[in-house]
C-alpha cells in the first residue's frame, strides 16, 4: 500500500501504556497530525524509524515526529538516515536536519545576528583542559558568571549536561578529557534566568507562530526537561519573543515545515536562543490541538498542492 506520510516514531514510543503519561502524550501528539493530514485526504500511517519490513520508497514522505531513541544508536540512525533520504522525501529536509544535528549551527545564527548566550566550543580531540578554558572565556569571550555548563555538541535530553561551579573544576576535569576524547564540547556562560523564570518553548510551523510553552525547571535543578522534574505550562509570548522565534527560522539555511524555537532571557536580560529544534522536537499539540491543524495545512499546501 502507498502512503503520502509516514509518521515517524522509536520502537519504545509507537503504542501507550496504562499509568505512563509520556507515551500516552506521544501516541496522542502523533495521532493529532495524523489526523490532521487525513482530513486534507492524505494517506497516512506511524512507524518505528527502523521498522526494517516497511518499503520506504511506498511513502512520498515521512514526517519526524519521536524518534527520539537515535541519540543511543547513533550511528545506525545516521545509515538509515542515509538510505531513507533515497528512497522519500523527508520532513524536514536531511540538508535541515543535518545542519541541526550538531550544535555549531549556534555559531551561524550568532553570525546571522540571532542572539545566543555566551559559547566556547571545544573540539573533539583537542588538548585542552576545562581550566584553560574557563580562564579563557574569563579574558577573551566575556562570561561573568563564576558557573560554567558543559554539554554535547550533538546531545538531546541533556545527556552529558553539567553545570560545573569555578571551585569544582579540578574535580571535572576526568570527565571531560573523557567526554573530549570521543565527541566535541561546548562550554556557555550559566544563565541565571533560565533557574530563576524558565525557557520558552515557541512552536512555529512553515514561519507561522503557533503557540508557546514555559518549560521551568524543578526546586534545585537547572534542566528543565521533564525527564528531571522540569514543568510545563501554556504560556502567552510577547510580541517581541514571536518576533525573535521567527527571525531565528527564517534565518536557517532553508523554512522548516515545523520548528521548536527555544528562547529565554539572558544574564544581561536581553533575548537569547538556546535551542532551534527542527529535528525531532516535542511540540506539544496536547496544549494546542489546533497546532497540529495548521501543520497538516502548511505540509498540504507545501507539498501536495
């Protein structure tokens, strides 16, 4: 059977379980485009990235939506990535999603005036230590706070995610010749504020701001993911924070279908990017149903009209 879209999930995603809330959110997110698109007459079915008896070549396209297991299994995801982009088009683009795999594409957007917080990348290999760096980004790239994180270049769900006080540093250094030894690092200047009154999550689709969320993390804590007690809430953005979310998509190298722009105020109390996510975001359309009507109507309109 041919599909228009596929829908694409992980193995541990693809059905929800009684008494856990993440894959019952999954499976209804999924299923709000899925609908979505059907009622534009789109064939449409959901399938695990790496459903190996599945012909890619019988779906026009497929739509990242939850795969978020490629983070553990990196370099099968990457081949399949690789195979899949011959066989259909994907949403978004593989050119998109590769320039966005890796967080040096904060670099370009910093070069494209889109405001992100102060940044040091360290790459893989490098003979360096998180002393060095430090006094560095003291002298040369004008961090202020005596609190540094250290995180992955190519990281998801805050994996290998640090924050590291100036006095800790001699006990972090093991770890990080570890981590520098198998992938780049990047080291940025804490940010006060995203503790003190969260990260904005700005879902914007084909250009069009849909909706927001406030994302804070729990007492003690500095992530706000809610893998680590983070919340979330429905939030009203100003007209200035739906101007910056949609400055930052149009300067990607190409208009993302769909785009999580993640936002907050920083140490100086200006606009920040913390993160374009056009990979595999989670978009929360369980806060926002209509949300995942207008994607359905931007891929129609984009792709099959």
């Amino acid at each position: 059977m041919a599909f228009d879209v596929v829908i694409l999930s992980a193995p541990g995603y693809l059905c929800a379980k009684e008494g856990n809330p993440l894959l019952t959110n999954v499976v209804l997110e999924d299923q709000l485009v899925m609908d979505a698109l059907t009622e534009k007459g789109l064939k449409v079915t959901r399938k695990s990235w790496d459903e190996t008896n599945f012909d890619w070549s019988s779906t026009k396209f497929a739509l990242f939506r939850s795969t978020w297991d490629y983070i553990h299994r990196a370099e099968e995801f990457s081949l399949w990535l690789e195979k899949v982009s011959q066989k259909t088009q994907l949403i978004n683009s593989k050119e998109l999603i590769s320039w966005n795999f890796d967080k040096h594409y904060l670099q370009e957007l910093s070069s494209l005036g889109i405001s992100i917080p102060k940044t040091i990348f360290i790459e893989k290999d490098s003979k360096i230590t998180l002393e060095e760096i430090y006094f560095d980004a003291i002298k040369n790239h004008g961090f202020a706070y005596n609190t540094l994180v250290l995180k992955p270049c190519v990281s998801g769900g805050a994996r290998h995610t640090y924050k590291i006080e100036v006095k800790d540093i001699p006990s972090f250094e093991k770890t990080f010749q570890e981590l520098i030894v198998g992938e780049a690092m990047m080291v940025q200047e804490f940010q006060q504020n995203i503790i003190d009154k969260g990260e904005i999550s700005m879902m914007v689709f084909n250009g069009e701001f849909t909706h927001a969320v406030l994302k804070v993390a729990k007492q003690g804590d500095f992530r706000v993911q809610d893998d680590f007690g983070g919340t979330v809430k429905e939030y009203l953005p100003s007209h200035e924070e739906i101007q910056f979310a949609e400055k930052t998509v149009n300067a990607a190298p190409e208009m993302p279908m769909y785009a999580r722009v993640d936002i907050f105020q920083d140490n100086s109390g200006n606009l920040a990017l913390a993160e374009l996510e056009i990979f595999e975001p989670e978009l929360w359309f369980r806060l926002n149903p209509n949300a995942a009507k207008v994607l359905g109507k931007h891929i129609f309109e984009r792709y099959f009209t």
